[in-house]
C-alpha cells in the first residue's frame, strides 16, 4: 500500500521549499491573466520516490463578445491549448491531466458549449466564429503557442494556423471537421436517435456517458440545458454536414501537423485524413489510435497525449 510520506510544513511549504521554488518557476511561465498554484506530495512503497499533481485545474473567466468564456489551467512547462470536440467538456478529464505532466495545459471553452455560456448565439457566420475564437486564444494567453482540437475544436484549430501563421507553432488535429466529400460523407450526429449517440462518438459509450453524466448530487437544471446548448451551437456552426469548406485553406497552414485518427472512428472517415495531410503546406504526420472512436482523447487518453507530447516537443 502507498504510504503518503509527510515533512514539517516549513520544509514542504516554507520559503526556499520545494514547493515554494516550483510555484515560482510556473509562475515566471504564466500567460498574462492566469494563475497556478500546485500541491504536490512523493508517495511509494518501495523506499523510492515519486511525484503527483493533487491539484485541481485554476479557472478564471474572460469576456468574449459580452459572453463569460471559462478558461482552465493546469501544468508546468511551454503552453499547450487544446479546444474540445463535439460536445465540449462540461468536466476536466484525464486526457487533459495527461498532457499536463509536462506542459502548462490551457483550455479556453468554445460559445455555447459547456463553460462558453449563450456566446453563439451572436456568431451569425463562420467568419464570425473563427474571430471569436482568435480573440478566445489570445485573452487565453496562446497566441504563437502550440494548439491541439479535436473534431469541432480541431476544425477551429486549423482555421486559426490557416489565417494566422504566426499564431500557432505546431498543431494537432483529432480527427478534425470542416471537410466533405460526397462519395464518403461523414456520419451526421445530428441525424441520429439519442440512446445512438455515445456509441457514435466513442468505441466505448461509457466514455461519453461518463463524460456527460450529472455530477452526484446536482440538483441543477442548467447541466441538461448546457449540454443541449453545446449540441446546438455544433450546429450552428457546422451545418450542414460539418462542411466549412476548409479545404481551401489547408494550403495555408504552415505549421508542422499532426493528425490523430480513431481507428474505430465511425464520424470522419479515415480518408479525410489523408486528404488533410496532402493539402497542409507544413509538414504532416498521420497517427492512428487503435481502439479509439472518433472522440479517441476519450477512448484512450493517454495514447493521443503521447502522440501531441511527442509532435510539440
């Protein structure tokens, strides 16, 4: 059994103490508006030593287009952002804590989905969405930084490396949107029975049911209305058929692209991934991730948080 190993609390949390030193060093890394403050402890029970994160993600609030947008934090190290897929996230997951091992994670909340309150509801076009979603990463801090999505996140993510080269350095799509091709239409999630959907988004429902379950003890109508609403603003930005026709664009993304792929994905077919890496102008690389479905940060996390660790290093 794991023993927690305890010190003196001037020795732990004293200044000149580990911790001490450790919130100074990510302190000096912070962007502008964001704060850190990390509790750690050394467990084993061999007479080693080891680290874990006991902090919960730092949130703060930013104003975009007269809508609060959540933005959470968590980890040492170069920025990574990440904007989430279908759906949103209405919880941290541990796709997200993986990634903070070894980068300072920032994940700004899309409008509408889950922490992005009613903000679609003024985002009357695409070009409208896209420059909500710049000054997003911006007031977040991740402007030049390294910037991962998944499906609608990724779709953004690309638009965003597209129009403003200098804006990303190295990019990771999770089985983006925006694409079309009518001899292999991707799957509508919008066309689909409810009790359907989990098993759409990922190889194992639970993920997504777990995802979206009602913390214990929530007696809040606003959980079931947020998860409509991000269902909604999807579509608002993505009908129909999820095509924006990004395909133009793709040509000006210059920043070196990693494209992650469920290999159970039953939304984007996996030719979409290759069309994406032939009109990228930076390099590209495709990454398939066995027993994944098409939210596979879900499904896997710990193997697509390698795969961006290894492509941002």
């Amino acid at each position: 059994m794991s023993l927690f190993m305890i010190c003196s609390r001037k020795d732990y949390h004293g200044a000149g103490s580990l911790v001490e030193r450790r919130r100074n060093r990510v302190r000096a890394r912070e962007p502008r508006g964001l704060t850190s403050d990390f509790q750690r402890v050394r467990v084993d029970h061999t007479g080693g030593w080891r680290e874990l994160d006991m902090s919960e993600p730092r949130t703060i609030s930013i104003d975009i287009n007269g809508f609060p947008a959540r933005v959470w934090q968590k980890g040492e190290g170069p920025k990574l952002g990440f904007l989430a897929g279908f759906g949103g996230l209405p919880r941290w997951i541990p796709f997200l804590d993986a990634l903070a091992r070894e980068r300072t994670v920032i994940v700004p909340s899309l409008p509408g989905f889950p922490g992005g309150d009613r903000g679609h509801t003024v985002l009357d076009s695409h070009l409208d969405w896209v420059l909500a979603i710049r000054k997003l990463l911006q007031n977040a801090g991740l402007d030049g930084a390294d910037l991962a999505g998944g499906s609608v996140g990724g779709s953004f993510a690309a638009e965003i490396a597209a129009i403003w080269p200098q804006a990303v350095r190295r990019l990771a799509l999770i089985a983006p949107w925006g694409l079309f091709d009518d001899k292999e239409p991707a799957t509508d999630p919008w066309a689909q029975r409810p009790p359907e959907v989990p098993a759409l988004l990922c190889a194992d429902p639970e993920r997504w049911n777990e995802l979206k379950a009602a913390p214990e003890g929530a007696n809040s109508p606003e959980w079931p209305i947020e998860q409509v609403r991000a269902a909604e603003a999807a579509a608002r930005a993505f009908w129909p058929l999820g095509n924006t026709r990004l395909e133009k664009r793709l040509p000006l993304i210059e920043a070196p692209t990693l494209l992650i792929w469920g290999g159970e994905d039953r939304i984007m077919p996996r030719s979409y991934a290759d069309r994406f890496a032939h009109s990228v102008a930076g390099r590209t690389e495709i990454a398939t991730i066995p027993g994944a479905g098409h939210l596979a940060e879900l499904d896997k996390p710990d193997e697509v948080a390698a795969a961006i660790l290894r492509w941002t290093d």
